[in-house]
C-alpha cells in the first residue's frame, strides 16, 4: 500500500510515536512530551502505511529567521527505501523563505544530511540537560 503523509495531530496515537523514536533508535521521548514538542512545532511530518506509523519529523520555525529541523525518525524495518530523503525534501520545502534551516545530526548520519545541502557550522554550540551524555553519544565536544 502507498504511504500516506500527514500533519495532523488529531490522529497521532502518541504511544506509536514514542515507540518509532525508541526503535529508530532516538532515544526514550516519552508520549506526553512528544504531544507538547510536535503541537508546539510549526511545521511536521507523519507518515503512515497500512495505518502504521513509520517515519515522523518536526519543525520549530518562526516564520522568517530559523526553522529547526528535529525528531526525524523512520522505523528501522522502513530505513533504505527513501522515506528518510522524502521526509527531509518535504520538511525543507515547508520551511523554505527562513533565512536558515538548521539542524543536528545523529552522529554518522551527516552525510545523508549533507546530500539536502546542509553544510557544518563553525560557531554551532549547545547546552544539554545531560552534557555527559552528549559527549558519550557524540553530541558535544568534551571539554
């Protein structure tokens, strides 16, 4: 059956969701967070095949200046077919007439950001909740 994108948040089963981020694997993001970051984001992406949900992504904009391009998942049995290109494609489309669409990728996956023109930033800094963390995942630089 063909994909079908969506979105709306009406229809979002947020226990599915948090479970694609954690088989991705992205990490734990709980479902009543995950309902908080995608209402609270500009512009996002779901979609579903046979009403399963298989790959999802946001965008913080502000409708000028900065979109952020975050939260892109696809489910692992989904990965290598071109929903991660088509998901990255729509959300830089939605969020072209920004001055800048940034974002962070999970450490070795920035070369499949850098086929969509992203480029690495010189200045790019971050504050973590968890910087240990981050340093162990490849996030940050240690001190």
């Amino acid at each position: 059956m063909a994909l079908v994108w969506t979105d709306a948040l009406d229809t979002v089963d947020w226990n599915e969701l948090s479970e694609l981020y954690r088989k991705a694997p992205l990490g734990d993001k709980p479902p009543e967070r995950l309902r908080t970051v995608f209402s609270n984001s500009m512009f996002r992406r779901f979609a579903y095949e046979d009403g399963v949900l298989v790959a999802a992504g946001r965008a913080l904009a502000d409708g000028y200046d900065c979109s952020y391009i975050c939260d892109v998942a696809i489910l692992p049995s989904h990965q290598g077919r071109g929903l991660g290109n088509d998901l990255i494609a729509q959300l830089v489309e939605l969020s072209r007439g920004h001055a800048k669409i940034i974002l962070y990728a999970v450490p070795g996956k920035e070369g499949f950001y850098a086929r969509h023109g992203f480029r690495r930033m010189t200045t790019a800094m971050a504050v973590f909740a968890d910087p240990d963390k981050a340093v162990a995942r490849g996030y940050l630089e240690p001190f």
